[in-house]
C-alpha cells in the first residue's frame, strides 16, 4: 500500500507514539534514562555525525512502524540514540523525499516520532544548491527562513491531538539556536554564512531559468527537503535549527551540469567542520 493510499491519519499522532513506544525500550539504555536534548536529521551525505555517538543504539528504518527504508545515496536509514557532546539525543541518519513517491505527511512523520520519543528541539540538515553566487561549494549555510515551493502542506487535513491548527510561522527557525550557532562556529573557527532555502519537490534540479526566478524571489540555497519536516516541528511547538551545506551552484550558475555524486564529494569534503558545528551546539544546550 503506497502513502498516497494510506491517508493523512496513518501518520498522525497516534502513529507516532505507536512506533516510538515500540523502539523506547531499545533506545532507553542508549539515552540513559534521560529525555534527549534534541533530535537530529542528518541529510544527503552528512550521516558521519552519527559516528559520534557515544553509547549508541541503532534502529533500521524497516524494524520502525510506518517508516518505509531509505532509498538515497548518503542516506544510511537508521534511528540512532545516544550521547553527543556529553548530552542525550536521538537522530535520522536519513530521510523521507516526496520525489521518492511519498506524501507530505510521511515525509513530516519521522519528526512526529522523534517528538513523541520526547525531543522539544530539532536539528535539520540538508545538501543544497547555491542561488546566491556568493554561496560557494563547502559553504554551510544558517536557515534563517524558508519558501516552500513544494506546494505540499503534511498538516492539511483532520486537525491531529497536539498540533496547532495554524501554526506561527514567523520566525520558523529559533533565533536563540541560531545565536548559539553562530557563537559555536566563532570558537571553532568556522565560516558560518546565512539566508533564505527554497524546499522544491525535485528529483530534477532547477533549470537555469528556474534558478533566476528563484534568485529574484529572495532564494539563497534551494533544496528538495526539510520544509515538511520544520513545518510538522513547528505545528508541535519544537524549536529548529537548519544547517544547509552548498554542494554545488544551482544550474545556469555552476560552469557544469549538476551530479548527485558532487553533492556527495562535498559534503564529505566538509563532513568534519559540520558535524563538530552540530555537536558544539548539542553540547552548549
């Protein structure tokens, strides 16, 4: 049975608690018995964080209700609980695209069950292209507002039991985590950029006139994820910190065409300043 066919209410928040009570007790001795300080989604490439880990647990996609495996290149697709920067968390080494045939509220269900494992904060990473030709490959870029251009909402529907009907989007990436971040970055000497990401349904890149009417919008880095998944955190009242990596200038900008493999080769060219940003974060929290 596809998404599509299952409905909105199959990954409400009933669904939610389902899976994380059945993976609670896996992920109790990983977490010591605390409530973890944040959750953590780890896009295209930027998995190795989860070597970090301390104490860790780890739980596949496919041993988790309602969560299909992981189809992506630099996706591992695995629940991964633990200790990072001396405090407890629980991450997605991967995530749920809707250009891999899923609905909104599958592609926003994973932050229902890590909120539902207790997280109040949540992380969001992503592999993205840069708009703004100022955004160079290696680039980590602090979300400070997003566009959603997938034209998809994981809210529409039933009202769900905790969401709000109409969630404040007005600053929907906390400006206190994003203080601690730039703080974070400053001590560890890392240029830490800034600006507005574009969610688009993808899987095809941008065309290059795509890219200018983008740029002309406001658009900085453009991407095909996180705004279902920041959308679902805020309808919970969770805090958010996004963290975008430029792999590559957006077409029409970049002198080549556009691979899957660059956005890997980069993100694991700049893997360690970004997962010891995030784990510096973690650990001032």
């Amino acid at each position: 049975m596809t998404d599509h066919m299952r409905g909105r209410n199959s990954y409400g928040a009933s669904a939610a608690r389902e899976a994380a009570s059945t993976v609670a007790s896996r992920l109790a001795t990983a977490l010591g018995g605390e409530t973890p300080v944040a959750a953590i989604i780890l896009g295209s490439g930027l998995g190795g964080l989860a070597a970090r880990v301390q104490r860790a647990a780890r739980i596949g996609f496919a041993e988790i209700p309602g969560f299909p495996g992981a189809t992506v290149v630099g996706h591992a697709g695995a629940l991964i609980a633990g200790t990072l920067g001396g405090k407890p968390v629980v991450m997605l080494a991967g995530r749920f695209h809707m250009y891999e045939g899923h609905g909104a509220p599958l592609a926003a269900f994973p932050v229902r069950v890590l909120h539902a494992l207790g997280a109040r904060t949540l992380i969001v990473s992503n592999a993205a292209g840069g708009v703004r030709r100022t955004l160079l490959p290696g680039t980590l870029m602090l979300i400070e507002d997003h566009i959603n251009f997938m034209f998809r909402n994981p809210l529409i529907g039933a009202l769900e039991h905790g969401d709000e009907r109409f969630p404040d989007m007005t600053a929907p990436y906390d400006p206190e985590l994003r203080a601690l971040a730039r703080q974070v970055a400053e001590a560890q000497g890392i240029t830490l950029d800034s600006g507005v990401y574009t969610g688009l349904l993808g899987p095809t890149y941008e065309t290059p006139a795509e890219v200018r009417m983008l740029e002309r919008l406001g658009t900085d880095a453009v991407g095909m994820s996180t705004v279902p998944e920041v959308i679902m955190a805020r309808a919970m009242g969770m805090r958010v910190l996004g963290i975008s990596c430029i792999t590559n200038q957006a077409c029409g900008i970049s002198p080549h065409p556009l691979s899957h493999a660059e956005v890997i080769e980069t993100t694991t060219r700049v893997a360690a300043q970004f997962e010891g940003l995030i784990e510096g974060v973690i650990a001032r929290m």
